[in-house]
C-alpha cells in the first residue's frame, strides 16, 4: 500500500487562510503536481472547484488518479494514528486508487474520495471534475497519480480552480455584499417594527 504525507501543520493553515482571504470572493488558481500534490485554503459556502489537468503538460497512460477534497476538521480521518500518513487503497482492491478512511464515525462536512483510471492520455486531457462547497470554511485538496497496477507515482500537472459563489465579483467589493444585507435587515426590521406600533402584521 502507497503512504502519502501531506498533513497539514497549524502554521500552514494559517498562513493558507491569511494569503487566500482577499480572494475568496473573486475566485483563483492553485497549481498541483507530484511534487506539490495537496493545498489548503479558506473557501465561501456556495463556492465551486473545479480540477482539470494542465494542458501543457504530458501525461502517462494508463494511469490511476487519486483525489481528495475535504473539511480540515475532517483529516484525522484519512491519517494514520501510527504511521502519521495517508493510505492510498492498493491496486487490486475494490476501493484501488482511493484514499483509505481510518475509521467509521461520521464525517463532519461533505468530502470527495475519488479514483479515476485512463486508459490513454486523451482521456486524461478532457478530464474534468466538479465539487460544490456547501459550507464556509477550511478545505483541503489532495492529489496523487499512480501507475494502476504497480502503484508507481506519474509526474503530472493539475489545475485546481476555486470559483466564487458571487461569480467575478472583485475581492474589494465583497465587504459590500456584508453592508448591504445589513442595511436591508436594519430597514425591514424598522418597517417591522412600525408595522407592529400601528397594529399591523407582517407575513
């Protein structure tokens, strides 16, 4: 069985947040690869990621992807109290190319655990997949590419592209979003109250 590291320490998690906070409302880019396969980064509730590998980039066939998106709160799942690593399923078993859960409690939020095969590098090249975060918070992305039979690691290039629920709304506009709802339920909740001074119901 093939052991990944890509625990993610307190202070890369905070430097994740601190750097990704000006962009979550305007959505960016994350570059993933086999030497830096897993990303951390704050996300909003209503954002999208979509992965696809780089165009520009060759890729080996057959071949065996292995992806991860998950809830920080959720990564003591997939490691290994002893080892400290993740597992990836070995080839041959019908989880092959997926990562291991290390146990069977609940998880806290949605995640993705997903193993792909291509066959051919056409395959690879028109790939695309799609995960919707439904909650505000930390995630982290993970990635491996492996030979399917022997579980030998590919180079490989993915792009990881993390879309705004607000579409192309630029970074220092968000904050005004927060204003303006505020303004909205200061106006309504005034009308509310009036309505009630007068004897009046509001549905």
């Amino acid at each position: 069985m093939r052991s990944v590291s890509w625990r993610h320490s307190r202070a890369a998690i905070t430097a994740a947040v601190l750097t990704t906070l000006p962009l979550l409302a305007s959505g960016y880019s994350v570059a993933l690869s086999a030497y830096d396969p897993s990303t951390c980064t704050g996300v909003l509730g209503g954002s999208s990621l979509k992965l696809l590998f780089d165009q520009s980039a060759s890729i080996s066939a057959p071949a065996l992807l292995s992806v991860l998106v998950y809830n920080i709160a959720d990564e003591e799942r997939f490691v290994d109290p002893v080892s400290g690593r993740a597992t990836l399923c070995p080839p041959g078993k019908y989880c092959a190319g997926q990562f291991i859960v290390q146990d069977s409690q609940p998880f806290k939020h949605p995640y993705l655990n997903l193993a792909v095969t291509f066959n051919d590098s056409h395959q690879a090249s028109i790939w695309r997949n799609t995960f919707d975060f439904a909650d505000t918070g930390l995630y982290c992305v993970a990635t491996e590419l492996n030979t399917p039979d022997e579980g030998h690691s590919l180079d490989f290039r993915i792009n990881a592209l993390f879309e705004a629920p607000y579409g192309k709304l630029p970074g220092a506009d968000f904050p005004k979003l927060g204003v303006c709802s505020w303004i909205f339920v200061y106006a309504h909740f005034k009308q509310a109250s009036a309505g009630c001074a007068n004897g009046s119901s509001f549905e």
